[in-house]
C-alpha cells in the first residue's frame, strides 16, 4: 500500500541518508505558483547536503514516499486537495481520495518507510483556552509514540507553547534546542520559554538517536527545537501586537475548531504585509538543511 520512490527505496537500502518532508506547506500554505518553488527549492537543499528528499502525500488513496516533478506538481497545483492528519490516512485510501499530510500524517508514513529524520515548520500542539475546548493537536500523540527525530521551528505562536511542552514532557517526547537554551517561537527565534537540552552538531543528535535506540524505551520522537536565525524573524512588537488583533477577530468573527489554525495564520500574513510568511520560509529552510545535515550523521552511523 505504501508507495517508495525508487530513489528514496535505494537510498534506503544502501543506508545513505534521507530527509522526510511534508506536503501541507505546499498545497495549503503558500499561493500558486510560490508554492512549487518552495518545493522544488526545500528539496535542492536537501541534496545540497548530500541527502535524498522524500516528500510525502496521498495521491489517489496511494501514500507516496518520496514524489517525482509530476507527481509535486500536481500537490501544488490540483484543487481540492485535502489536509490530512493521521487519522484520515485510513478514509483517504479507502476512498481513493488525495491529499498533502500534516505533521502528524508524514510522521507516520516517514516512520512506516524506515526513515528516521523529518523537517518541518513548526509543530501543532495545545491550543489557548484548552482548559474550555480541550483543543490538542493530533501531532503530540502520533510523535509519543513514533520513532523520529522531527527538526522543527518550535510550535506555532498561536498555540499555547508553556502548556505545549508541558504535554511533551508528560507524554514523554524528548525536547532539545539547537544551539540554544531557549524554545524557539515559530516566527520567533525565542519564544521567551527553555528547554533542559542543548544539543550542539548533528553528530550530537545522531548519538542521541542511537542512544534511544540502544536504551530501548518507548518509541517516542526527539524534537529538534532550530530557531529562525534573529535577523529574519518577525519583530517580535509586531508579532505581539497582530497576533493580539488577529485572536480578537476570530473570536468576534465566532471562528472556532479546526477553522481557528488557519484562519489565525492567514491573518498573520495579512495584517504583517507578508513578513510572517517570509520568517516562516526562512525557519522552513534552515529546518530542512540541519535534517539534511542530522540524516547524514545518522547514515554514518
């Protein structure tokens, strides 16, 4: 049921490193026709560093393992295609339905593959008000219980990010910074929150991997906390105060459920003139160039 790419399946096999990625970020969160080169440049930059780019989706009720040009454009350009999480991958196959995977999907497949490293954005996690709509992200139960090492920007700033690691810590997800003491904030090199680790070169996250592996615990996932370099984050009094106006009017608007993530994000953009979309790309590439990096360690064991 699970499509390898032949360039992904030989990689594989002859143990050199490969770096999953996700779909969402093409078909739902850039405009056409941004969106291909984004793609297209995320997985030059994983060859740059010497690994294989597997970019995951559904196509047809078929999870793809790694895309061809066709297959990527085709992601970026069809209407209609969905968002799925974890949970739909059944309902997609089943159906013959296509679709771009979140977090959560792509952890799976990537995991199901035999693929050890994952670049993303940023995470999902607890969102605020939890307490009334107990709204948590799917992506922090899928990551308790896969083994992957996710390198990521932190959580998405509009989550409740303290109430975010404080699930991680109870579901038993390993959380480190890289290169830093503090937890990134997505848009933001610092979310204002810390972490107990540090780790400081991908050989470093290597030995981490195979020490979860050699201790045998509960397959659970390591989270690479990258922050956005500080010179192409969002000002943080611009983030403030916008986050600030952009939460106000979903609620006077009544956006509620799976409508807030998005609708929040889209009014970042709008109301930032772009610059959070632009920190966000550059949190993305710095990303997938240190899982890049973090494969290739890991491949040479």
């Amino acid at each position: 049921m699970l499509v390898v790419s032949d360039e992904v399946q030989t990689a594989l096999a002859e143990g050199r490193p490969v770096a999953a990625l996700e779909s969402t970020i093409i078909a739902h969160g850039l405009p056409r026709p941004r969106n291909l080169r984004v793609a297209e440049e995320l997985e030059a930059l994983v060859r740059d560093e010497g690994a294989v780019p597997a970019t995951i989706a559904v196509l047809d009720g078929r999870p793809h393992v790694g895309l061809d040009e066709t297959q990527l454009k085709r992601i970026a350009d069809e209407d209609g295609m969905r968002k799925l999480g974890h949970r739909d991958l059944p309902l997609a196959v089943a159906t013959g339905a296509s679709g771009a995977t979140t977090v959560s999907a792509t952890s799976l497949l990537a995991a199901r593959a035999g693929i050890r490293v994952f670049a993303t954005g940023g995470l999902g996690g607890v969102h605020r008000e939890w307490t009334v709509t107990q709204d948590e992200s799917a992506d922090l139960g899928l990551l308790a219980r896969t083994r992957l090492t996710v390198v990521c920007a932190g959580v998405k700033s509009i989550l409740d990010v303290g109430a975010t690691l404080e699930r991680l810590e109870t579901m038993g997800v390993a959380v480190a910074g890289y290169r830093t003491d503090h937890f990134p904030g997505f848009y933001l090199a610092d979310s204002g929150l810390r972490v107990d680790w540090t780790l400081r070169s991908p050989e470093e996250v290597a030995g981490v991997m195979r020490a979860q592996d050699a201790l045998g615990g509960p397959d659970a996932a390591l989270i690479v906390a990258n922050p956005v370099p500080e010179g192409k984050q969002l000002d943080p009094v611009l983030h403030a105060r916008v986050l600030d106006e952009a939460l106000g009017a979903a609620a006077e608007r009544g956006v509620e459920g799976q409508a807030v993530t998005p609708y929040l994000l889209a009014e970042l953009v709008r109301r930032t003139g772009g610059a959070s979309l632009a920190a966000n790309l550059a949190a993305v590439r710095g990303n997938v160039r240190l899982a890049a990096r973090i494969a290739a360690a890991w491949a040479r064991g």
